[in-house]
C-alpha cells in the first residue's frame, strides 16, 4: 500500500495513469462527504475503501483533478478527488467489468463542469503527467 502524503502529486499521478494503461484495478483509501438520513452532506469527511477500475483523468472547473472509474462494489461510474485519496494499492489483475459503450464521444457528469485533457497513449507516462500538469495550471 501506498501513502499519498508520502510521495509526491507527480508519483502518485505516474502510478495511476500506469495502472489504467495496464487496466489494472486499485483500492483505494478514499475521505467521502458523509451525507445524513435524509441525503444532505453533512461536512465531515468519513475514510471509505474501495475497489477502482479507472477509465479516464479530467480537471474540474475548480481545478480539482478527477478520476472517473467504475466502483467494483456498485459497478456504477463513478467520479474521484484525487486529493481526497490517503493510500492506494494497485493490483496486478485485470479488469472485470465491463466498460461503458463506447460511441466515440467522451462521457461527461451530469452538472458537473470538466475540462478533458486528451493525450497521445504512446506518449511516455512522465509526458502525460505533464500535459496534466500543464492543462491544471492553466
């Protein structure tokens, strides 16, 4: 297991753009808004672990970088904060679920604001984390 706070944004970035390469799934230590009874959030942050096949990277409006990746537990696509993620293990197994349909048009959240960045995939890694780097700054 891998802990964010012990290696840099650029690493950590590395390792998870390899696994999607590869299609290898991780687990991640993840802090999700708790919500109460009635499905508001409430503020507080609870630790959730979870099983990840990630699909793609995207910057949000804010500036936050996302990870959208099927959730193993719901097989649902999901959207991660990857500064939300405290710890990750990447498995040396393939994917089990099956990905979205693909129509040659990229997927969006509803109501959510992104900004996709598109690279080459036979760029090294190191050059893909750049182009990430380079779109987040900007």
């Amino acid at each position: 297991m891998r802990h964010t706070d012990r290696e840099t944004t650029t690493q950590t970035l590395t390792r998870l753009i390899k696994a999607l390469d590869h299609q290898h799934p991780v687990t991640i230590t993840y802090l999700k808004e708790e919500k109460d009874d009635t499905g508001r959030r409430t503020g507080h942050l609870i630790k959730t672990v979870r099983t990840i096949e990630i699909q793609d990277f995207v910057i949000s409006q804010a500036g936050d970088i996302l990870i959208k990746a099927l959730d193993r537990e719901t097989s649902e696509m999901r959207t991660w904060r990857f500064d939300r993620i405290q710890a990750y293990t990447i498995h040396r197994t393939a994917y089990v679920i099956p990905a979205p349909a693909a129509d040659g048009k990229p997927t969006r959240t509803v109501g959510l604001a992104t900004v996709t960045v598109l690279y080459p995939v036979d760029l090294p890694i190191t050059a893909r984390v750049q182009l990430l780097a380079d779109a987040l700054a900007a």
